[in-house]
C-alpha cells in the first residue's frame, strides 16, 4: 500500500472548507472520462456568474475511455488542491477510472489545502477517500459538462453555489415538483456519507469502503436495472455496510421504475428499523441539488427534511 496512505489516519469528524469568494478562481480537472471541453462557453458561463475558470492540462487529454493516463489525471488532482490561487475544484464529468487514483494520493497534501471539491458518479470514489484521510467536507454536486453547461433546471445552480458560498440555509431546499417518499419513518443525526451506489460497493474491501459508523447513508445510481440495485444493496448487506448506519438518504436511480424501487428498498432497508427518505433530486438527474459529504446533518423522513448540523464552509479571512 502507499506509504502515503498507511502515514494517514481515518477521520471521525469532518472540517469545513473555505468558502469559495465572490470573483473566485474554480479549478476544473478531469479525474475520470474525457471532457470535451468548450473552453469559450465554459470561460463564459463562469465570468457570468463572477468566477474564473482555471483548466489544468489533463482536461484536453484522453486515453481511451479515460481523460489521460492515471499519472496525467493525479497530478491534476494534486496540483488544483496545491494551487492556493484556486479556491474551489470542479470536475467536468464523471465516467470510469477515478479508483484508479486512490492508492496515490497525497493525503497530507490535500489536507494542508483544503478546499471546495464537487462532482459526483464515478467521483464518489475520491468522495469516500478524501472525506476518509484527509478529513474534510466535499460536495457531492452538478459537474460542468452535464450539469451547468447543460443547463439543467433550478436548484441545480443555486444550490451549488450557495452551498460553496455560505448562503445555504440549514433546512436543504428540495423542489416541490418532485414529491418525496417515506419509505421508513423516524428521524436521525450523523454524517453524510457515500453517494453512487455502484461505486460504494467497488470500494468494498480496499482501504478507501465506506465507512459505516453511525452515518446517514446516501445512494444514488443510473444505468443499473433493478435486480442489479438489489444486487447491490445485498452485498452492501452482507458485507456488514448497513448494520451501523443510522439512516438513509435516497437520490435519484435513473431508469428505475420508481414504485418498485420503493418495494425494494423497503424490503432491504425496512428491518433496520432506521429512517429512509426517497426520491431525493442528487445524482443523475434533473435538477441535481448539491450535498455535503462528511458533513453532520439530520434526516427527518417524517417531515421529509434534511438539515445541516454543522457549518460545511467557513468565511475566508
């Protein structure tokens, strides 16, 4: 194992980030698939909205399926948290590879230069590993590509940008639009943790799994029929990953019908006698709202509430 890794510890706790400021410097990397950047619109999009955009070299490259080799791809990563002109770091897509990185990464490193990090797919990867060694907030949130160059409806934006700036009230915003379900009632307290479910489970036996301890489980998915979601909640089952946890936050599972969805989870979830909200906007979706991972909340799946427990940024000084 990297002897950067076994010098790092296992987090309990789970510091904010610095606020991303008004005019600040977004760094954009390319951790899994290939972006295909417009690197007008992207540059334009952001001085829209008061930011600039920092493109780090590994964006205009692609090896294969992947956007670089894994060297080209850590070294961004590596380089975007070292920078102290970027004050937050976007991902422009999520895809294939990003485990690939997790046994190089500088974890002292990134947790001397904590900062803003979104994405989610196949960034939950980083998501686990980051919030379990370096210890800090990261958001499970709309990527570049798909998400804000796509246009994609409110609160998509609004809930990034308010959560990164500090203007996110504690009770989260979800859109009346799309009703929730109560697939188990009951309220809860712990972090916020995991998000694509496929992923979790891909991190099962690696030093970078889930860590189960009294969280509020989070999972999302898209592309994976309905005896694979089963599939994949037994093994999370059977591996242990669910006898800790204290509640679950379901998002969104693209293509997956959603009343037998319902009878599923409450068949895997119902005996933990824990809450479970469904139908959270996260994940492949639209709108895609924005979640602090590692972060303290509570899930209210009576009154179909998520709330903040903690400050998930901090005012820059």
């Amino acid at each position: 194992m990297n002897s950067r890794l076994t010098a790092s510890v296992s987090f309990n706790v789970h510091s904010a980030v610095p606020a991303l400021p008004a005019g600040g410097v977004i760094g954009l990397i390319a951790p899994a698939g290939p972006s295909e950047l417009d690197l007008q619109s992207a540059t334009q999009w952001m001085d829209a909205r008061g930011y600039q955009l920092k493109v780090f070299p590994g964006v205009w490259e692609r090896d294969g399926y992947l956007a670089g080799s894994d060297a080209v791809r850590l070294r961004d990563l590596h380089d975007a948290f070292a920078d102290d002109g970027v004050d937050a770091i976007l991902c422009t897509r999520g895809g294939y590879g990003t485990p690939r990185l997790l046994d190089g990464i500088d974890f002292e490193l990134l947790r001397s230069h904590p900062k803003p990090f979104i994405g989610y797919s196949d960034i939950t990867a980083l998501h686990l590993a980051i919030t379990r060694y370096a210890g800090f907030v990261t958001f499970h949130g709309a990527m570049l590509n798909a998400d804000l160059l796509g246009n994609k409806q409110p609160p998509t934006e609004s809930s990034l940008f308010r959560m990164l700036s500090g203007q996110q009230p504690a009770l989260l915003e979800h859109p009346a639009a799309y009703p929730l379900t109560t697939v188990a009632p009951g309220s809860a307290s712990g972090r916020l943790l995991g998000g694509n479910l496929s992923m979790i489970c891909a991190t099962l036996g690696t030093a970078f799994e889930l860590d189960d301890q009294g969280i509020i489980l989070l999972i999302e998915d898209v592309n994976e029929p309905l005896y694979r979601v089963d599939r994949l909640l037994t093994h999370l089952r059977l591996a242990g990953k669910l006898r800790h946890i204290r509640g679950v936050l379901v998002g969104d599972f693209a293509g997956v019908d959603t009343q037998r969805l319902e009878q599923l989870l409450k068949q895997e979830l119902g005996p933990l006698n824990i809450p479970v909200l469904a139908g959270w906007r996260s994940g492949h979706c639209d709108p895609n709202i924005t979640l602090p991972i590692g972060a303290q909340v509570r899930l209210d799946a009576d009154k179909q509430q998520l709330v903040l427990e903690q400050a998930v940024v901090t005012a820059q000084v």
